[in-house]
C-alpha cells in the first residue's frame, strides 16, 4: 500500500497540568460526542482528544469515520517541553480502505532535563512530505496556529472513546481492581503469559526478538530461520508445509464456525519488516542510545533487505499485546537474572512483580518518572494479589498485610528503595513471601497465590484471550489461534485457571468482542452460542467451585441483560437486513437462562421476568420481548408527531388519533411480514400477541383522550368509529394468526378490552351524573364541617344543610332530563343511585350524636337494708322539722313561681335532626315522583343494570334510603328521650324520688315539669315526627322509674306499706302520657309500655315470703336444679343482671328484697348471698 507521511514542526509551549487536545493542520476529524463518540470530518485538520494514557485506548481501538477518503498514512513525531520535564510523543495511524482510523503506534516518555529545549524538529522523512504544525492546548485557553493564525478553540472535557454505542450498556461482569487500568493490567497478563511460556521457542534470551529489529546493511538479519525450531511447536515459525508465515487450518476456529483469514506470506512479513509498528524504533531511538536517526526508525517505506523468517508466536503475542521491546527487554532481563541457576524453577512459583522490583533499577528506565509509574503498577498488582482479592481469605489484622499496604501507600508519593541493602524492600520481600505461601490450614503448601485470586486473575487472563483477534480486522481471530491458546495454558497455573473458567472467559470475550465492533460480525456471535454450549456441560458438572459459580452468574447476567435489551426493542434494534442477528440471540438468551434456572443457586429472575411465568418457558420469554418492543415502537411513534398535550383543541387531538390509528395499522402489517416469521418458532401466536399489543396501546390513548373530553361531541364520535375499525383489524389478526391454535387464539383475543361506543357513552353519562351531583355532595361536607342544627325559622324547623342539599338534588334531576341523548330507565336507575348515596352519607352524619347507654347510669352494687343503718336514724331525725327533701322544697318552689320545663339546648337540638331526617324523606318522595313519571323515558333495548322498573311493577327508587331514614329517626328519637329524662330531669326522677322515704318524696313535682317538657316537644318537632318522639320518652320514663325501684342505690329503701303510694305515682306517670297531644300515642302502646313497669310495682306489694319463694322457684328452673330446702345447706346461684326488668326476672326479685327494709329480707339475703348491709 503507498502511503504518504506527514511530519512537521512543532510550536512548543509551557504548560501546567495534562495535554488536552493535539491538533494538526492536514487533515482534520474531530470527535463528535453526540453521534457516540466517532470521529468526524471537519475542514483540513486533525484534532484528537485525550487525557493522560487514554489516548492509548484509542490506539488500540478502530475508529469509524464518515469519510471513506484514500489511505493516508499519519505519522507524527513531537516533543514539548515543561518546566524542567520534556514529553516525547510518537504517533503512526492510517486510514484504511474500510474507512477506519487505525492508530498503529503511540508511544510517549517523559524525561528530566537540565535546560529546556525550545526548539525541535524531526527529520522529515520525504522531501516532498508537507509541513505540519501542531500545537497543544488546554482547557482553560485558546491558543493560535502561529503560521496561519488560526484561532483553535479550547476542546470540551475529553470523553473516552467508545467504539460502538452498543458497549455502553454491555456491563464487565467481572468486577473492578481499584488502582489498576486496563493498560496495567495487559502489560502484567504479558508479563505472566511470557514467564510461563519462557521455555517455549521464541520466549528465551535475546534470541528470539531483541536482534530481530537490528538493521545491517539495509537487511533484517535473525538468528533462527523458518526451519531453525521444531515445525509446528507452539511459539517456532510456522510449518514449512503451510508456506512462510501461513498456518493449517486452525480445529479452534473451525469448531467456532470462524472463517481462516487466508493471509499470504507478505502480509504477515510486511508487519514485521522495518521497525517494530509497537515502537517508534528497535531500541535505539526508544532508549535515546542508538545513532541510527529516527527518520529511519520512522519510515514505513519496503527496505531493499528480504525477509527471512515470518513472525514467532512470542512476537505475535507481543505485538497483539501492543507491548513495547523495551519493556520486553526488561522482562527478558529479569528473567534471566532470576533464574540463573534455577532453570527447571516452576513458572507459578515466581512471584513475578517481586522479582521485578528486584531486579530493575531506575538506570534501566528513561526518566524517575517512567521508573516510578512502573514501580507503582508492580505494587498495585502485589496489593491486589495479595492484599485486596486473595485467594485465600485474609484476616484484616495480619501483620504482614498491614504492613505492606503502608509501604505501597507510600509509594504513591515517592519510589521505594529496592537495592539490597534497602530495609523497605527487605520488609516487602518478606511480607510478599509470607503473604504467597499461605494455605487455608496454615500446613506447608507447594502453591504460590499471588495472582490466582478472583476477579484478579480473571482480570489478568481476559486481556490474553483478547489478543487472539487480528490487529487489522478486530473482528477476525488469528489463524494462529490455536498456537496462543496452548501457550496460554501455562499461564493456568500461576492465575488459578481452570478449563471450566477458561471456557467461561473466552465465551465472554467473543461476546463482547462481537459487541464492541458493532455486532456486524455474526460468526462471532454463532462461536458466543457454541462455546456457551460447553459452558452448559461444565456448569453441569458436581462440585463446582463457588467462585466458578459466582463468575457464571456474573456472565451469563451480563450476556442476558444485553441481549434482553435488543429483544425488548428488535424493533429499534433490528432491520429487515439484521434479522439473521436476531435469529441468533433469540437461543443464545435461551441458552444463557436455562443455565442461570437450572444451574446457578439462588438465581433471582431479572427485572425483565418479573411478570413471566414461574416455568420461564421460551414461549412466555419471547411474549415479553413482542409485548415490549411493541410498546415501544408505538412510543416511539407518539413521540415523532402524535404527541398530546392539554394545550390542544378538541379537533386538532382527534385528528391526531385518527392518523395514529392508521399508523398503528401499518405497524401490525410490518410486523406480521418481518418479526413474526423469526418469532413464531419460538411462540406460536406471535403476531397474534403484537396486535393484542398494539390494541391496549392505541386503548390507552383513546382513554386519555376520552379523559380528557369526555363530553358527546362529533369529535368524540369521529375518533370512537376509527377505533372501532382499527379494533376490527387487529382481532382478524389475532384469528388469522390463531388458526393452529387449539381454541383459535380465543384466550388472545379475551385480553382485549374493547372499544364499545355503548359502555363509552353510559361512563360519560355516569360522569355527568356525579358532576351534576358535586354541588349536593359539598352541601354534605360543608354540614360535616359546620352545621349547628339551628333551625332556620319556626315555621321550617330544619337544619339549613338539609334544604340546601335536596334544592341541589331537585336542580341535578331537572338538569338530568336535558341532556341531548334518550334517557333510559336504566340511565334513570344510576341517577337514583348516586342520589342515593349521597343521601345516605347525609342521614348518617345526621344520626351521629351518641347512643341512649351514654344517658343510663350504671347500677350500684347489691346491698341488704338493715333497720338500725346510719343513713335511716339521721332521715328519721330530720324528718319532724323538714316535711320534704331537699329536691322537693326546690320543686314545690318552682311549682309556686310558675315552673318551667328542663329540656336543654342539647335535646333541642336532637329534636332539629329528627325533624330533618322526616323532611328529607318527604323531599324524597316528591323527587321519586318525578323521576318515575317523566315523559322523556325511553326503554332501554336491554338491562344493563337491574332490570326495567316499569316492568316490575313499579318499584321505588329509594327504598334503601328511606329504610336508612327510619332507622336513623329511631336512633336520634332514643337519644333525645334519655338525655330528656336522665339528663335534663335527673333532679326529678333518679335524683330525688323516693329518696329517704316514699311519702315524702311523690313523683307529683316531676310529672308537672314533665308536662311542660312534652308540651315544648310537640312546640319543636314536626306532626310527624312527634309520636316516634312522644312514644321514646314515655319508654324512657318508664326505664327511669324502674331503675328508680330496682337499682336506686343504698338512699332508697322500700316497705310493703310503700305499695299502694308506688302504684299511684305509676298510674299518675301513666296518665301523663294519655292526655298528652290528642292521639299521638294510641292506648294500646301505652298499656304494652306499662304492663312490665305495673307488673314490678306489683311484686312490692307482696310479703317477703312470697317474695323469696317465688325468687327461689325461678332461680332453681333456671339453673337446672331442684326444688331446695330450708336446711339442705345448699347455696342458692346468683342470677345475672339482664337489664330487662320483669316480673318472672329472678335478678329483679332479687333487687326487691335487697330493697325491702324489713328483717326477713336482710336474713335472707345475708344467708342466701352474704350480701353486705348498707351502711
């Protein structure tokens, strides 16, 4: 290939930190950071980008251009200088045909010098090589091209350079080593793989490669000749029956399906005639101490010499590795220096950063600096080794780890000493020693671990298997595959490599080989999948390392989650031409889940499987990849101009959504012809899921735009007819694609939700009704909040709440029967319902004001009176100069100075919830009239709710809500009673009757407040309303007064004289209620309320005999037991407290007799229950 070279003048220039940007007059790419990091054509100069060593990443690496220009050979030779540092910079690239940027050759050093060298300009190697600039800027300025005044800019912070976007998301699975780059860690993988191999041909001495390069008299001279070592062993050139330089057809390459390269003789000869492409020159110019003049080193133009011998494996590996002869030198030296002596020494045993830092002295480096960087690598790997990823567990305490890792920390500031008498360098040969001959039982082992450790030795052995990729084309192997990974074998030893990890790293470089060049070549891909298929066989296997398991784990993840990603977008990810990609990662993700399920503990499904099946069955895997990608794509096709926003009118977003429908049509038929055919092996009804796809999604935008407009206009109408037609194509779809399906694709088909017009139009109506309703249900809330139950005026004794909601609920029926569709009965049934509701919410706030328990007071415990008790000598002393207690005098007081009735604020009030829960039943009926009777009622052509009312003979519409009404008026009825006579009258009634005496103590001064209670109650509650009201405090009054006989406490005590007053005072009580209203309460619920209160009074007319015998009768029937004696001994059982009270209750026999003050009454409930005598 004619090449030119370009080489010129460098302007020089001080600078501070790091070179940030190199830029050079003919031609010019520049990185463009939004087309993922490519390089780009820009006018006539060059710029690359870089910080520190990355630009050795891009040398590395193939750059793809936009330009396919002709092959141009970029060969550039620089310096500048510092302060008292000077940078030596070489760099050779060329374009290829393929139009890749391939940068051969970057070697930099820096060295110290006395005086600074302000000028300096490498020899041009052709009088007819144009001249070149170059200056170097920074970040912080913007420098000018002191020939042509060009103003160049200050670049962005440089990126590192990716060489497909693919890679971004392709995660290492392997972990990180803190301190070490990927730079480190190939130069060490090196350093390892040609120590172990030093026995091989080509590894040993100087013979093999330090005299290769040595120029004599235009002709290249070594010392071995193609038939100098044995044809055909690993590391010898190649067998003379293959031809110079070629090798058989490799069985590694052909086991993984990998085309041979096919090379001739020259091509692999013309790599390494000349000088070295790793190194500006042989040694000469790279070490400053050969006269031979860099033009020459430089030069790529064929010299007159022949060749005599094609590349050794050393050389390729060497070369592959891109690792500098002077650094091979070195490495070479080591060795020998090391083993002298010690020839047969294994390779593993050598622990060979420490026989580096032994060995080489600064002297045999450029400058401190270069030596320093060395020496910190050396150590970093020893730290990681030994320290930070052992391979057998190290405890934080030991001594020699803590050690060591201060001396490595202080090596970052300065070198260490490592000449023989240097303590530190002592320390650290006895703390590596130590540290590398441990074993896990502490007994003498023959192992050496330092750089078997995970993910260490991973980290070190990858960079190996990525070598065996051709330079020129990194998506070809070497034909000389074979040869490299035999040598590579004997690294295995020495990195704690098995064939099981072995298989499992070379599965992943492939991969990820085939990812980083932009997936185009699909061989390798296909030798990803055969190589995972011995991956499957070695993870079968019993007694796996946990380590090994760990590393599978890690791959396979990294494989899968890569691969996943494509297949949940192939429609981003794929073409019509790439669908033979696609072909091929559908099985290896197959491949690579099955051995995660079936073959690694504790495998929790990914993010992506969340929804799949627990069989994980490749059928359920492809259905989540077609649901996936298809929501994508309908994503992606939303966004590029069917967006909706709010800020759109009515008819522009559904005419936006009639195209989408016609898009999406186009989608499915795209699909049907080009994925579903490389799906449907793996799911029988693939097109069929894509349409049932499509289908929601498309649904989900006729939502929001139903949402959103959910008023009937044309509009809406226009957009539900399209969508009923594109409904109609994807369910023939479904069918069509269902045929071989056993029940044709139904259960598809079941997970559409269609786009029904009917149900579209009743949920808009619905809406309606609850927006036509919103003002009734705050009317509700707002009561919640602050109503006081004030009634507006006598004449409307209401809460205000109350008439403002059903004004609102007559305004939303009124409203209901104008909106311009037909209302059918049905329609009519959800408007009673949500009427419903909302009433019901109202009755039961208004019922929320306690229970009558609250108002009963609880009854005292059971005591037996006895005639000589305190309490009764100090009433019968005052007796003769008081005629009444102290609660009559004040109600004879009041009955004198026109009394006037107790009801409280509190009971009123209960009496103003009453009278609204009977008017919200009134308005009820008068709105159920007109609903029933509108002539705008339509039949509907079929039930969709409960059935047509008409049909059934005309039922309510609020049945439910009327009964709701009841109960409540119940409820507030009962809790205005009690708090009316055990709270407001409690002075009259539990307070003061019959305390002390009977006689002195009439019920008289109660009845007549009383009457004037009543009387105020009819004044207040509603017709209505008031015999539910008069009927619960007479039912409280008679409660009241039994509690007054049966649990009235030790201030009360009966005689069997005290009947005839007690019956009177009930008949009085009686008679109150009667002459009450006219006809509010019927005789009939009178006698029935009074029969249990005059059937108690009764038993305090009968003598304590009969009242014990009859108490023990019942008590005996009620326990099961006989009839007992007087002197059986046997006790009598207390009979529980029921609060019933009644005249066949034992407990209330009982409570007579504890309050009959008489001596056979006290004898016998002292020897009957032992109940304590009052005091």
């Amino acid at each position: 290939m004619a090449a030119i070279t370009v080489a010129g003048n460098v302007w020089k220039r001080n600078f501070k930190k790091h070179a940030h940007a190199l830029w050079i007059a003919q031609p010019r790419y520049e990185l463009d950071q939004q087309a993922h990091r490519r390089l780009r054509i820009k006018g006539t100069s060059l710029r690359l980008h870089l910080i520190g060593e990355q630009i050795i990443e891009m040398g590395r690496d193939f750059l793809f251009l936009t330009s396919t220009n002709p092959c141009i050979l970029v060969f550039v030779a620089c310096q500048w200088t510092l302060s008292h540092l000077s940078l030596n910079l070489h760099i050779q690239a060329f374009i290829n045909g393929e139009g890749y940027l391939q940068v051969v050759s970057f070697v930099s050093s820096v060295e110290t010098r006395p005086c600074l060298r302000r000028n300096w300009t490498p020899p041009c190697p052709s009088s007819h090589s144009s001249t070149t600039t170059m200056v170097l800027t920074t970040s912080h300025e913007d420098f000018k091209d002191p020939t042509n005044h060009i103003d160049v800019p200050s670049p962005t912070a440089p990126q590192p350079v990716c060489l497909d976007a693919a890679a971004v998301d392709l995660s290492f699975p392997f972990g990180k080593i803190d301190g070490l780059d990927r730079d480190d860690l190939r130069t060490t993988a090196y350093e390892i793989f040609f120590t172990a191999c030093r026995s091989s041909p080509g590894f040993g001495g100087r013979t093999g490669g330090a005299s290769f390069h040595a120029l004599n008299g235009g002709e290249v001279h070594t010392p071995l000749s193609p038939g100098s070592s044995s044809p055909g062993s690993p590391g010898s050139p190649r067998s003379p029956r293959y031809g110079v330089g070629m090798a058989g057809m490799s069985k590694t390459k052909k086991a993984l399906g990998l085309k041979m390269l096919k090379r001739t003789p020259s091509t692999r000869r013309s790599i390494s005639c000349g000088s070295n492409p790793l190194s500006p020159s042989g040694h000469g110019y790279y070490n400053n101490q050969s006269s031979i003049s860099p033009r020459a080193s430089f030069s790529t133009l064929p010299h007159h010499g022949k060749i005599k011998r094609p590349m050794t494996s050393a050389e390729i590996m060497r070369q592959q590795m891109k690792v500098t002869e002077g650094s091979d030198n070195r490495l070479r030296k080591t060795l020998m220096r090391t083993l002298v002596g010690q020839t047969g020494r294994r390779a593993d045993t050598i622990i060979l950063p420490l026989e580096l830092l032994r060995q080489l002295k600064p002297a045999e480096f450029n400058d401190a600096n270069e030596y320093h960087t060395w020496q910190k690598r050396q150590l970093k790997i020893l730290e990681a080794g030994l320290l930070d990823h052992p391979s057998i567990p190290l405890d934080k305490s030991n001594a020699f780890a803590m050690r060591l890792r201060e001396i490595i920390r202080g090596s970052d500031i300065k070198p260490i000493e490592t000449n023989k008498s240097s303590e530190t360098m002592k320390t650290v040969c006895n703390c590596v020693v130590s540290l590398s001959w441990r074993s896990p039982n502490a007994s003498p082992t023959n192992v050496c671990h330092w750089a078997n450790g995970y993910p260490l030795n991973v980290h070190l052995y990858v960079p190996l298997l990525r070598s065996i990729f051709d330079s020129k084309d990194e998506t070809c192997v070497l034909d000389e595959v074979d040869e490299l990974l035999e040598l590579m074998k004997k690294t295995w030893p020495t990195l704690g490599i098995t064939r099981a990890i072995h298989n499992l790293c070379l599965t992943w470089v492939l991969f990820e080989r085939y990812v980083l060049t932009g997936q185009t070549e699909n061989d390798l891909l296909s030798a990803s999948f055969t190589m995972l298929t011995e991956v499957a066989n070695d993870a079968k296997k019993v007694n796996r390392d946990p380590v090994y398991v760990q590393m599978l784990s890690a791959t396979l993840n990294s494989i899968k989650t890569w691969s996943e990603n494509r297949l949940l977008d192939y429609h981003g990810s794929f073409t019509r031409k790439s669908l033979g990609l696609m072909k091929n990662i559908l099985p290896l993700v197959f491949c690579a889940t099955k051995i995660l399920e079936e073959d690694v503990p504790y495998y929790r499904l990914t993010s992506i499987d969340d929804d799949e099946e627990a069989s994980g069955s490749k059928g359920n895997k492809v259905d989540r990849y077609i649901r996936s990608s298809l929501k994508n794509a309908f994503v992606k096709m939303v966004e590029n101009g069917y967006a909706i926003n709010g800020s759109m009118m009515v008819q522009e977003v559904s005419g936006k959504l009639i195209e989408l429908a016609d898009e999406t049509e186009e989608l499915v038929i795209r699909e049907m012809e080009m994925f579903s055919p490389v799906l449907k092996k793996w799911h029988p009804i693939a097109g069929g899921v894509a349409a049932v796809t499509l289908h929601a999604c498309y649904g989900n935008m006729l939502r929001q735009f139903l949402t959103a407009h959910s008023v009937i206009s044309k509009e809406t109408v226009a957009v539900l007819q399209r969508a009923d037609k594109l409904e109609k194509v994807l369910v023939n779809v479904v069918i069509e694609d269902s045929i071989e399906c056993e029940d044709g694709g139904k259960a598809v088909v079941r997970e559409m939700v269609t786009y029904e017009v009917d149900s579209t139009v009743l949920k808009f109506l619905r809406q309606w009704i609850q927006d036509s309703l919103k003002n009734a249900k705050d009317v509700v809330q707002k009561a919640k909040e602050s109503e006081t139950w004030n009634p507006k005026s006598k004449s409307e004794p209401y809460a205000q709440s109350a008439m403002e909601l059903m004004k609102q609920t007559k305004d939303g029926v009124d409203s209901f029967f104008d909106i311009p569709i037909g209302v059918t009965e049905d329609l009519v049934r959800e408007f009673a319902n949500a009427v419903e509701q909302i009433v019901q919410d109202y009755t039961i706030f208004v019922a929320s004001c306690g229970s009558k328990q609250s108002y009963v007071p609880s009854l005292p415990p059971l005591s037996r009176c006895g005639r000589g008790s305190k309490f009764i000598k100090l009433w019968r002393k005052a007796s003769p100069a008081c005629t009444a207690p102290p609660m009559n005098s004040e109600a004879s007081s009041e009955e004198g100075n026109f009394a006037r009735p107790s009801t409280s604020r509190g009971t009123q009030r209960l009496y103003i919830r009453l009278n609204t829960l009977h008017y919200i039943c009134l308005q009820l009926n008068s709105i159920e009239k007109n609903l029933a009777l509108s002539p705008k009622i339509v039949l509907s052509p079929r039930n969709r709710i409960g059935g047509s009312r008409r049909q059934h003979g005309g039922g309510s519409y609020f049945d439910q809500t009327r009964s709701a009404l009841q109960s409540a008026s119940q409820h507030v009825s009962e809790a205005a009673a009690y708090r009316l006579i055990f709270l407001d009258s409690n002075y009259l009634f539990y307070g003061s009757l019959y305390v002390g005496d009977v006689e002195n103590s009439r019920i008289t001064p109660a009845l007549k407040i009383m009457k004037h209670n009543l009387t105020l109650l009819t004044a207040i509650v509603t017709d209505r309303a008031q015999p539910l009201a008069l009927k619960e405090v007479m039912r409280a009054s008679f409660d009241a007064y039994l509690t007054i006989l049966l649990a009235g406490g030790s201030s009360r005590n009966f005689t069997r004289a005290d009947f005839r007053l007690i019956e009177q005072d009930l008949k009085d009580l009686k008679r109150v209620f009667s002459k009450c209203g006219e006809g509010l309460i019927v005789e009939d619920a009178i006698d029935r309320e009074t029969e249990t209160a005059e059937g108690v009074v009764a038993l305090m007319g009968q003598s304590t005999e009969q009242l014990v015998e009859e108490f023990t009768t019942l008590v005996c029937e009620a326990s099961g037991v006989g009839m007992m004696s007087g002197g059986s001994g046997q006790k009598l059982p207390m009979p529980p407290t029921t609060g019933k009270w009644s005249s066949t209750d034992p407990n209330t026999i009982l409570r007579i007799l504890c309050h009959r003050n008489e001596g056979a009454a006290n004898m016998f409930l002292k020897k009957a229950f032992q109940l304590p005598k009052r005091k």
